[in-house]
C-alpha cells in the first residue's frame, strides 16, 4: 500500500510539471544528504558530525554563531575550514543533474552554503543563497562591505579540533570568517545575498501569470526559512507546492516522503515514460 501511495503521488508531481511554466527549487539542508554531507539535524545528529563539539557541550547554533571568531577563532576556522574542505570535495548527487535537465525556466532558492547547486551546473545568476556561501569571505568587523572569494587551505589539527592557520582580511589584516549568516549575527555582509534576491525579484516578476511549480527539498522546521518562502508564494502567486521530506512532508500541495534522490529518481522514470525528457 505504501508503495501504490508513493506512485500515485510520483504521477501527480509528474502531472504538474508537464503542467509547469516554470520551475522554483528550493532546498535545504536534506537536499545534500544522498552526496554524503551532514544535516545537523537534532543535537544528537551534530555531535555525531562533530564529536569535539559534544565534548565541549556546543550545539550547532552555539558553535555556528560570529563569537567564536572573536573569542576563540582557531576553533572557529577547525569547524568552518573542516566544512569547506568537505563541501571541495564533496560530488553533487545524480538528483542535482536531474532537477538541471528539467526543460522548463528554473531558479533555485537555497539555504545551503556548500555551492553544490553551482558545482552541478546551476546558472549561478538564477541562484540564491539566503544564508551566504562558504566559498567567500568577508571581514569579522566587518571594515568594509565587501566580501571576496574563498580560495584559503585551511589546515586542522582534528584530534584537538584546531585550526593550524587562520585566513586574514585582505583590507585590514583582521581574522577573516566566511560570508554566511550565522545564529546571532548582526555583521553579515548582505552585498552578494542582495543581489541574488534583485535577480530572483527579477525573475519572478518575468513569471508572473506563469503556472510555476515549486520543487521543496530537505527544507526542516527547525530553520523555516525555506518552507516560508515556498508557502508564501503558494499563497502570492498561486503556485503549486511539492514537498519533498523524508520526515516531515506534511503542508505541501503534494507532500512526498522520501529523500531527495529517491524522489527525483522516481520522477525522472515517470517524466522518461511520458516522453517529456529523453
């Protein structure tokens, strides 16, 4: 039964996206899990990814927060340079290229800051990354309201979960931090985010009157961000929203309870058989 339930609702995504104008992703932290990154879901969850911060009683939004940049910055830069230099290594998983071979307009609307979406071939000017990218830097002060591009090799001592060298601010000398927005945050440089959002402002605005379908994937409650904007627009512009959750799909016009791969897998079979991709 629960394999007839999950068909029915493969066909009636498939339905609407033959139906589709054009095409909305938006993803969260879930959207990485079939290419082998951490989701930090639940306490229990980061510490597993990060066992020195359980040793240290630090959750995620403790650890992830600019204090820690001016109070013990070699801690900082072992947990963001760890993350940098896995997100380098890390492939995109075959659902990106999926979602990429679409025939339809698309943009994409991400919480994530790993650059996956562009290491899979996204046109990084049909992108948003509402939290920042690691893959630049701004300074902690900020001095300026300027950011560049990451090109640093961080260093980790793992067993004392240190950062051997710490990236510099290219205008005043004073340790850098990546370019993300963090919990407690008021020294985000918003330039590259605020330009991404004119180009998706854009780009709605070209849309409207459109029938656009919105793809939601790996977006969780705990950080809303995504799964507001996609029920706002439900409601703005009538759109139709696919959630896609392993755990918590419900809310969506078609809530579909799998993970990313598994369901974009299955639409690409369904979309094959109907002859609307090759």
């Amino acid at each position: 039964m629960a394999q007839e339930k999950i068909s029915k609702l493969i066909g009636l995504f498939a339905d609407k996206i033959e139906e589709s104008d054009a095409i909305l992703i938006t993803a969260g932290a879930g959207m990485g899990v079939d290419s082998g990154l951490p989701d930090f879901r639940g306490v229990e969850g980061f510490w597993r990814a990060y066992p020195i911060a359980k040793k240290l009683g630090l959750r995620f939004e403790e650890l992830a927060n600019p204090y820690w940049f001016e109070k013990d910055p070699h801690l900082a830069w072992a947990f963001y340079g760890h993350r940098l230099n896995l997100y380098r290594k890390t492939q995109p998983h075959r659902g990106f290229k999926i979602l990429l071979n679409l025939p339809y307009p698309k943009f994409v609307f991400t919480s994530n800051v790993d650059g996956q979406f562009q290491k899979a071939g996204f046109h990084p000017g049909k992108i948003v990354e509402i939290h920042g990218s690691i893959h630049y830097l701004q300074c902690t002060l900020p001095c300026r309201e300027e950011i560049w591009e990451n090109r640093e090799e961080i260093e980790i001592d793992m067993e004392n979960f240190r950062a051997l060298n710490l990236p510099k601010c290219k205008f005043c000398g004073r340790v850098a931090r990546p370019n993300i927005l963090m919990f407690g945050d008021w020294n985000f440089v918003e330039v590259r985010v605020n330009r991404q959002l004119l180009n998706f402002e854009k780009w709605l605005a070209e849309m409207e009157g459109k029938k656009i379908t919105i793809i939601e994937i790996g977006a969780g409650k705990a950080v809303p961000t995504i799964r507001r904007l996609g029920e706002k627009l439900r409601r703005q512009m009538g759109a139709t929203l696919i959630r896609i959750n392993p755990r918590e799909p419900e809310g969506g016009d078609i809530p579909i309870p799998l993970g990313a791969l598994s369901a974009l897998e299955f639409l690409e079979m369904e979309l094959k058989k109907r002859g609307v991709i090759e």
